[in-house]
C-alpha cells in the first residue's frame, strides 16, 4: 500500500505539533486582531489564539518548524487574512519569498 504521507513529512508534522502546542502555551492572545483592527479592518477577532498562521508560507520559502515565522492567531482572524489576502500582506501577516 501507498503511504498517505512521505516519513520525512510525517516527522515534520510531529514536530511542528510540538512547536504549535509550545508556542500557543507562551503566546494565548491573537496576535493579528490588534493589527487588523488598528488598519480599520473587521475579522471579527475572538482574543484567544488556538493555532499559529505563518506569514512565509512553505510554498514562498517559509519553515512551518520555525517559530519566527509564525503568529499566534485566532480562527476569525485567520480566515480574514485568506480571504483578504492583498491587504494581509500590506498588514506584514503574509510575506512573498
């Protein structure tokens, strides 16, 4: 049988939930809903992060093990930022490689 996911990914993935778990433990509050809303944007922020968004995403070069390249998000604002992606970027919360 095919494997769903390569061993070296795998890893990465179990790492990267260790980093998630680490980082969100240090870091509860959203970190993107000041920004957002200081910029006279609307995310509906909900205060309390419960995963990390990485600016430099993997396909523009970024680490997804890196917690330089992350910010602590909640859910609302992490859908604004996909959804708005222009102005996400003009804000600093996603980069180009």
């Amino acid at each position: 049988p095919l494997r769903s996911m390569s061993r070296k990914r795998s890893r990465q993935q179990r790492e990267r939930a260790m980093m998630v778990r680490r980082e969100l433990w240090k870091r509860e509050l959203c970190e993107a809903g000041v920004v957002i809303t200081h910029a006279g944007h609307n995310a509906r922020c909900q205060g309390v992060a419960v995963e990390l968004h990485e600016p430099l995403t993997r396909a523009r070069g970024g680490s997804i093990l890196d917690p330089a390249n992350t910010v602590a998000i909640c859910r609302s604002c992490h859908d604004w930022i996909h959804v708005n992606p222009a102005a996400a970027t003009d804000l600093g919360l996603l980069r180009s490689a």
